[in-house]
C-alpha cells in the first residue's frame, strides 16, 4: 500500500490489471493529491503482488468503515504479507528527507480506529492484541534486504495524527517525550485492521520533511511530494531485493 508521492512503485509492476477504485464496489476514492487511487495487479521480482495505488485517511472524512475494505479485500485474496508505506515528518534531528524508516512500533493519537462500532466476527475478535501489529520477523527480513542491497534503513516509533493540519511545535515536542521518532497521518489504521484479521505487516515510512521544531524549514504538502520522491528512489529497490530474497527462500520469511 503506497503512500503520498511514492505511488510510482506501481509502475515497477508487471501488471496483467489495474483498477481504479471507483470501478471496484465498495472501494473508497482517494480526494488527496498524491493519491492515485487504483488497484494494480501482477508480478514484481517474479512475486505475484497486490499493490494499492494511494488510501483514504481518516481526516478524509469518509465512513470510517470504508478503511477496511482494502485490507480485508487482500486478506481474502490470501496473500501472506501486506507492506505498508507512507510519508511522514522526522522528529529526529539525524533522520532527514529522503531516509526510510521500518516501524518498531506505533502511537495512536488519531483519537479513533477502524474497529469503533459492533465487531465483525467473521473477521476477528472484538478485543485485539497489538503487540505484534508491526511484524518483528517482517521487519528482520527487510532489514536484512536493506544491508544486501546498501540502503540505510533506520527504525523508529510512529505517531499517528490525525491531520489534516500539521502538528504544532508543543505537540511534537510531546511526542518526542512520548517516544516517537517519526509522525504522519495514515498507516496505523491499516495495520489495525490487518491484526484485527490476522493478516501480518511490516511498515516503511518514507522521511519528507523534518516536524516543526526540529527544522526551521516550514512544512507544506508540496515540498513533502517532492521530497517523497527522494525516499521513492530507495523504497524501489529496497521493495525490489526484498521480494527477490523473499523468493529466493521456499517459505514466508516470517516463522509465526
């Protein structure tokens, strides 16, 4: 699933389909720039892949149900993985535009989540454990792939917010005490769905700004899709090694 302004992975895809969002039922329609909104279906490396051209955020202001059509739809088409991207703000001094950063662990301060509301049991248990959203077997294997093809590849904690206005200089300061390295505005209620149904992930957030505070640059949407262009430039080939070593093994790189 590709975030803002690295929707040109799609485009690595031998693809045998693609499908706007608007064309498939139930789907929902991106309204952001950055965000294509379709549904690309082929091989990448030799590795049948689903890959999602853009997401709904919950700011978009949408039903909040229509957040887990994209996850489930691939969980029913029985896939083992989902990777999920996007581009956030670095709270860290040392991690600038243009790095990758592989969640170790996320922060909700969206104020909500998709599973609010009566459960959907085929699907899941009503309380769910989060304690392994972010999949610490995914995670080594892409890590592993990242040192194979010479990416720097960091690992910090996500903050979730909920946007669409950027954060304020008080509340990144907070979210560093807290322990966030790095913030943005989607990922998290995906991956929640995804446990939710038992479906693994491993996450990459691709740097395009520094928060406020950490910079004096100011943040705006456009820089942040020019600058996601940069990180675009590594997330390829990393997603690329890190199907060719996910083939080259007869099994899932995950064990559990």
């Amino acid at each position: 699933m590709l975030g803002t302004g690295i929707g040109g992975l799609a485009d690595e895809v031998d693809a045998v389909a693609s499908l706007a969002y608007g064309d498939i039922p139930g789907f929902p329609t991106p309204s952001v720039k950055g965000h294509q909104g379709s549904l690309v279906l082929g091989h990448l490396e030799g590795v049948p892949v689903a890959c999602f051209r853009g997401r709904v955020h919950l700011y978009e202001g949408g039903e909040i149900d229509t957040l887990k059509v994209l996850v489930r739809t691939i969980k029913a088409l029985d896939v083992d993985f989902l990777v999920l991207t996007n581009a956030a703000g670095s709270l860290d001094p040392k991690v600038g535009p243009g790095s990758l950063v592989a969640l170790t662990d996320h922060i909700n301060f969206q104020g909500t989540n998709p599973l609010v509301g009566s459960n959907d049991d085929e699907y899941g248990p009503r309380f769910v454990d989060l304690e392994r959203c972010w999949n610490p077997e995914l995670r080594a294997s892409l890590k592993a792939s990242a040192k194979t093809a010479d990416i720097e590849l960091h690992e910090g904690v996500f903050a979730a917010w909920m946007g669409p206005v950027f954060e304020t200089p008080a509340e990144i300061r907070m979210m560093r005490i807290l322990g966030a390295d790095t913030v943005g505005m989607s990922m998290v209620p995906e991956a929640i769905v995804a446990s939710h149904c038992g479906l693994k992930c491993v996450g990459v957030s691709a740097i395009t700004n520094f928060a406020v505070g950490v910079s004096e640059v100011p943040v705006d949407h456009d820089t942040n899709l020019e600058n996601a262009k940069l990180a675009a430039e590594k997330l390829i080939p990393l997603t690329r090694q890190f199907l060719r070593d996910y083939k080259a093994n007869s099994l899932s790189p995950v064990n559990n």
